[in-house]
C-alpha cells in the first residue's frame, strides 16, 4: 500500500539555523498539507498546497516558513530561522480526490 | 472557525468489551468529520470518515462512528475491544465550505485496553 514518507525522522539544529523538512507524497495525489504537534499538544494544521500554490494557511505558518514542490515528487517545508518554539513533530500530508487525508510518519524537530 | 472536542483524555476499557471514544465538533457549514489513530512512534493513520449519507459509518479495524448532527458529535465505538487496538485517537474536522481542506483536531484520547 502506497504511504507518505518523511525524511529525517529526527532534526536537532541550533536556534536561528535553516531547516528543510521533505515529504514524499502518495504519488497519485494533488493535495499536500503540512501539520505540527508540539509535545503534549494537539495536531495544528500549517499549511496546504495545490496546483504549485498555497491554497490555505494558518498563522503559525508565518514568514520564516514556506514550502515547494521542487519536482514530480517532493514536498518540503523550510524554517528559515528555527526558534526553540519550533521544536515539534511535523507531518506531511496528501489526499487525492477524496476526502482523507493520509499522513506521514512525522519528522521531529528538536531546536536547541 | 472550526474546532473539535475530545473531553476524555485517557478511556480504559476490558478487552472484550465494547468502546467508545467521545468526539464533539463545531463548524459554521456542514462537517466533514474523519477518525485517526497514532500508534507509538508512527504517523496518524486514517480510521474512517463520514461525509454525507447514512450516519452510522464503518472503517477499519472493526471500528464505527455515528454522526449525530442534533448533537454535534461523531463518536468511535467498537463493539469488542482488543488489546491491539490501545493507542492514541484523534478526531477531526472539516468545514465543507473550507476550500483549503484544512483538518481541524481534538487533543486526542488515549485508549488502553486491557487483558
């Protein structure tokens, strides 16, 4: 069965550093989104992405952040400055024409 | 704006017997409302989705949840719980209006069953 990938599984980078987060959507799929969980939070939706355009985001998903579709194949999310409140595990996210969601097995970024 | 509702945090039940994880749910339209369950360490994997139709829907696992519009609320029963099924579940929703398809979800409950 077709899943969403996720590289690294875990990040530590030092505060004010770039990061760059991939995701390897299902491949069929034309809608990406990217979601937090800080620790012992809920899952807070970041921002989605279709046609090579955002199409909805959330204001955590500020300037320091964005996200590209390089290629065919690829979806990241770039901090461009992490802060020590940017540590969270960060899933990808993508759906085709239905409605769920499936969702990737997170990359955690811990920011010291 | 949309939210959800998970009012138990933790729900212990027998193995054999039946569960059930509470979920309410505001949106200004109509919902789409899905089910998700996190195992340690793995990503949200989907359970299952009511979009329109018959309100009792199925999804894997043996699971099922009931859309009570009258009461906002979608909540996840199983009939016989398994030692398996202990993990984390999260419900979510969607505004059917929502053009960016955004998820919007509870703080989650833990399930534990036990032998």
């Amino acid at each position: 069965e077709p899943e969403v990938t996720q590289t690294p599984s875990h990040q530590v980078t030092q505060m004010g550093q770039e990061v760059i987060l991939r995701c390897v959507p299902i491949s069929n799929h034309l809608y990406f989104y990217w979601y937090r969980q800080i620790l012992g939070q809920k899952v807070e939706f970041l921002v989605s992405f279709y046609n090579n355009e955002i199409s909805e985001k959330s204001e955590i998903f500020d300037d320091q952040f964005s996200v590209e579709r390089p290629d065919g194949s690829n979806f990241t999310l770039k901090i461009r400055s992490t802060k020590l409140e940017d540590s969270a595990m960060y899933f990808c996210a993508s759906r085709a024409s239905s409605h769920e969601q499936y969702f990737g097995p997170g990359t955690r970024l811990t920011v010291t | 704006a949309q939210s959800v509702a998970q009012p138990e945090d933790q729900v212990n039940v027998a193995e054999g017997n039946p569960l059930t994880v509470k979920c309410t749910y505001s949106v200004s339209g109509n919902p789409y409302l899905f089910w998700y369950v996190q195992y340690p360490n793995r990503g949200l994997q989907f359970l299952l989705k009511y979009i329109t139709g018959d309100n009792l829907v199925k999804g894997s696992y043996g699971f099922e949840a009931e859309f009570n519009k009258s009461q906002t609320s979608f909540h996840l029963k199983k009939p016989s719980a398994l030692v398996s099924d202990s993990a984390l579940y999260f419900c979510a929703v969607r505004d059917m209006g929502n053009a960016g398809n955004m998820l919007t979800f509870g703080g989650g409950t833990r399930l534990m069953v036990k032998p």
